[in-house]
C-alpha cells in the first residue's frame, strides 16, 4: 500500500504534516517519483547492450526500493488514474532516454533503423517491474545481463544489436 498514512509512518512525521504539504496521494506520488526518475540517467558507453545493461541496474535498484515497489503496486491495481497519469508523466522521460540510445545505437550502425524504441523499451522495463512488484525479488544480476542479451537480440530478422 502507498500512501499517506504509510509515508507517515515511515518518515516519523505525522500525518498532518504530509497532507499539509501533499493533498493529495497523487500529489505525493508526484513528489516520490521525482525523487527517482531525476537520477536514472542512461550512460553513453558507445555500446547499446553496455548502455541497457547499465540502465536495467538501475531500474533494479530503483524498483526494489520498498517505497517504489508499494506506488508501483498502487499504479498496477488501476484504481486511481491520477496516479496512472503521474507514472507516465515520469517515466516518459526514462523511456526517451532509451529512444536516444537506439537512435545513437542506429547512428552507429549498431542497430537498424527499423527498430521500434517503445517497443525495446517495454521489453527491458516489464520483466524488471514483474520482479520487484508481482514477485518481490529483485532481478539477479545474471538475470539482467540475460534481459538484455534478449532485448538486444530482438530485431529484424537476421540483424543484431552489437
């Protein structure tokens, strides 16, 4: 569960302290994912499969957190589309930085043009997210460099991400 009352409770503070600052559960979810979004940044290695390897370790850390596996979990349930909105008003910024490391990756001859970058995005973010949130473990770091042997591999027929 994510929410003020357990924000509270964590924090030391009382609960009117946090309505005072945050209204609203939307608001203070706002607030939290800023906290995490504003320190994934996707390293430029010259290599893609270097460049998803190092952005899933991130992703891993950052997901494991007890706090973002409960908003992560709230923003799953669906029961608030507010909060669905602040997710994608975060991490959009986390999938546009992989759409520039496909584009730098393309511009390298590294990967084809043809590449659909929300597509590679969703294969790297979900198994990450179905870990932390549905299984509550975090990926293994030979499970990452896994994900991401996968993902690179998923291409145009006959065509790899080197």
């Amino acid at each position: 569960m994510f929410g003020v009352a357990e924000v509270a409770e964590r924090s030391g503070v009382h609960r009117a302290t946090i309505y005072r600052r945050w209204p609203t559960r939307a608001q203070l979810l706002r607030e939290s994912l800023t906290l995490y979004t504003n320190h994934v940044a996707l390293p430029d290695t010259g290599s893609l499969r270097r460049d998803l390897r190092l952005l899933a370790k991130q992703l891993t850390v950052i997901f494991s957190d007890p706090l973002v596996v409960a908003m992560n979990g709230a923003i799953a349930s669906g029961s608030d589309p507010e909060l669905a909105q602040v997710a994608v008003e975060h991490w959009t910024p986390v999938f546009d930085e992989i759409s520039r490391a496909l584009k730098r990756a393309v511009e390298r001859g590294e990967a084809p043009a043809a590449v659909d970058s929300g597509l590679l995005s969703y294969l790297l973010v979900s198994p990450l997210l179905v870990h932390t949130v549905f299984l509550h473990v975090a990926p293994s770091p030979r499970f990452i460099a896994q994900l991401v042997d996968v993902v690179t591999a998923s291409v145009p027929a006959g065509q790899r991400l080197l």
